[in-house]
C-alpha cells in the first residue's frame, strides 16, 4: 500500500486511561464512516484515523489534516465535512471551521 498524500485525524475523545472525556465523540457519531465514504466518491488520497484526546476539547469536534496542518473546530455535521473537504479538491484550508 502506498503512503497516502494525507491523514484526516478525527479526535475521539480517548484519554490515557481508556475513558472517553470531552464532547468530541459525543458529536462525531458516525463522522469517521461518513468522512470514508465521502473520499472514496470524491477520488481523495487520504486515510481517516480516529485519535486519543486532541486537548481541544473547548471547540470540538475537532479534526485534524495532515501533512497540511490544517486543525478544524466545531466538525458537529455532514456540511461542515462537506464544507472541509470541498475546501481541501480545492486546495485550501476552508476558513470557516479553520482553528487559529
């Protein structure tokens, strides 16, 4: 398998005890199946990953793209995914769910 050209990392709330804290899981059900589904219709070169605690609790759900760097806030719906990878066919960071 080759070395996708990015990694959407979706925060799942996991902390180092094993429990799921923060809110970010408790929004994103679903999320990691539907991002999947989306870059495979869409043609991308990514990999969905789920991750432990991002420690961004306070503008979760977060979701993260690599090597692009690009830290996404309040990911709580299909648009707001739609919205993101439109942003990334596009080449760019969409603005409004971008965290600076």
């Amino acid at each position: 398998m080759a070395v996708p050209q990015r990694m959407i990392i979706c925060c799942q709330s996991f902390r180092a005890a094993g429990d799921k804290k923060g809110i970010c899981h408790k929004q994103s059900e679903g999320f990691l199946q539907y991002i999947e589904e989306e870059i495979l219709d869409r043609g991308m070169d990514a990999l969905v990953v789920a991750s432990t605690c991002l420690k961004q609790c306070e503008n979760g759900p977060i979701m993260v793209v690599q090597p692009d760097n690009y830290w996404f806030k309040g990911v709580d719906s299909e648009e707001a995914i739609d919205a993101i990878l439109d942003g990334l066919e596009d080449g760019e960071a969409c603005a409004d769910y971008l965290l600076s």
